[in-house]
C-alpha cells in the first residue's frame, strides 16, 4: 500500500490530522526549549548579588507555570485537531476545578498569599528572615511553601497561608545595637570614652571594617536596671553583618574593660538593718 496514495485518497483526513497533531506537537516543543533557554540565559545572566537571588527566586516558578501552561495548551489544540469536540471538556475541567477549589481552600489560600509574597519580593533565595515563628535562611520558594534552615541546621518546611509577617534581615543594610549595662561607680562621660575608642579599634579591623556601614551612634540612656543606667548604641552594618559585628565588638569591649581594670555592671542590693540603738538603721551596701 503508497503512503501517498492513501493520503490522496481515503485515507487524506487521517493523514491531515496526524500532520496536525505533530504539528501542534512540534510547535509546542520548540516554544517550550525557547522559553526554557531564554529563563536558564535569564538565571545565569547575574552571578551575585540581589539580582540573582531575584532570579534563583523567581525563575523555578515561571518555569514550572510555564511548562504547564504549554502543555494544557497544546493538548487542547491537539485534541480539537484530532476531531474531538472541546467544548464538553473544557466545561468539564471547569466544574472539576471548581470542585477542587472549594475542597482544598487551603491549597488555594497558599498558592495566593505564595504568589502576592513572591511578586512583591517579600523573601527571597538566600534571604535571613523570621516568618511563622521560625528564623533561618531561605533555602527554597516553591508555589504553596517556604523552605527554611535554622541555625541548628534544621529544615522547617512553611506553608505561605501561615505567614502572618515578615522579618527580613537581608535587605539594604543592618544595624548592630547594642545595651551596654554601665558600672555605677563609672560615669557616663567615661565610659562613652571607653566605648568610642572600642568602636574605633574594630573599625579599623582589617574583616570587618568593610562591614562596619557608619561610626558608632549613641542613642543615649535607655532605662535604669538593677541600679545601672543602660547605654543604647549602634552600628550601621552591611546586611546579614549585624551578628558578626554585635560579638566582635562586645569581645573587644570586654577586653578594653579589662585592660582599663573595670568590671562590667553588676545587680546591686541595698540592705538596711537596725543597730539596736534608738530604733535607727545603718545602712549597708
């Protein structure tokens, strides 16, 4: 039997619609491998940074919408090459979709708050934040989750319907505070002296002075505890710094307390007790 004369003949319609189909399916490969090279060019295109993070964040998801997209698209058009009436399909993935909506609300719920947290660039891939109660680094994003690891190295997998808020220490820059407990037989002027020669040693540090954003801020007397005024102050850091630069410093304020012969604050109790003699009190320390 000729392959062409059955295409000339009774067989033309088949053959029409098995071209088509190969057709629709070739057409959807290669607008597929183009999107695809054009997300990898997209992703590798920026090797540090914001911008990539952006990216590692962005392009898995538009990726995996994309391919789903074709691929419903391209068997609807197959089928409707093949012959087969759509319509009744089409109304029927409808309702079944409909159905689904409503039996997995929370499937729904975590894939709108995921798309609206992705969009605004709430978190992103590598990101330090704090969100549902648990803090640790962003590891990965997909549509319905977010994937954390804290500093204990454990995964805490959270779904984007339980983020209430939130915390993200990446962003911009950082800031280092610091609540310094002053002994209360050292004045405030002198120990302001002491801290600011401490702030000048670690900027002047060879890892961390590229960290250090500002020179130290005082930002005055916070409160009074257990008889100690506490000093508030900060630093100005690179983002994700802030750790770093909080116990680097507190080591070398400890360490310039010593070499001054100081200690630091320390709870003081007053007592009074009665002397015996005329029912008055001598205080004691």
């Amino acid at each position: 039997m000729s392959f062409f004369h059955l295409a000339e003949g009774e067989g033309r319609d088949i053959s029409l619609r098995v071209l088509s189909l190969g057709g629709t399916l070739l057409f959807a490969w290669l607008v597929w491998i183009l999107a695809d090279t054009g997300i990898h060019h997209a992703l590798s295109r920026s090797r540090k940074g914001v911008a990539n993070a952006r990216a590692q964040t962005m392009m898995p998801l538009i990726r995996n919408v994309l391919f789903v997209t074709i691929f419903v698209i391209a068997a609807i058009v197959a089928l409707a090459n093949m012959g087969v009436n759509v319509t009744p399909l089409l109304a029927g993935f409808g309702v079944v979709g409909l159905a689904i909506g409503f039996g997995a609300q929370s499937l729904v719920a975590d894939l709108i708050t995921g798309l609206f947290i992705i969009v605004e660039d709430s978190l992103a891939i590598d990101d330090y934040v704090d969100v549902g109660g648990h803090m640790g680094t962003v590891e990965g994003l997909t549509i319905r989750t977010v994937r954390l690891r804290d500093i204990d190295g454990i995964v805490h997998t959270i779904p984007f319907s339980e983020i209430k808020s939130i915390k993200n220490y990446s962003r911009e820059f950082g800031y280092a505070i610091f609540r310094i407990a002053i002994p209360y037989n050292l004045s405030i002027d002198a120990a302001m002296k002491l801290i600011r020669d401490a702030s000048q040693k670690i900027r002047q540090d060879p890892l961390l002075r590229r960290e250090i954003w500002s020179p130290l801020e005082f930002q005055g007397v916070e409160s009074f505890e257990a008889g100690n005024a506490m000093l508030r102050a900060r630093f100005k850091t690179a983002p994700l710094k802030q750790f770093e630069v909080s116990r680097a410093f507190n080591l070398l304020l400890k360490r310039t307390l010593d070499e001054a012969g100081m200690e630091l604050a320390t709870p003081r109790l007053n007592v009074q007790v009665s002397t015996g003699i005329g029912g008055k009190p001598a205080p004691l320390s």
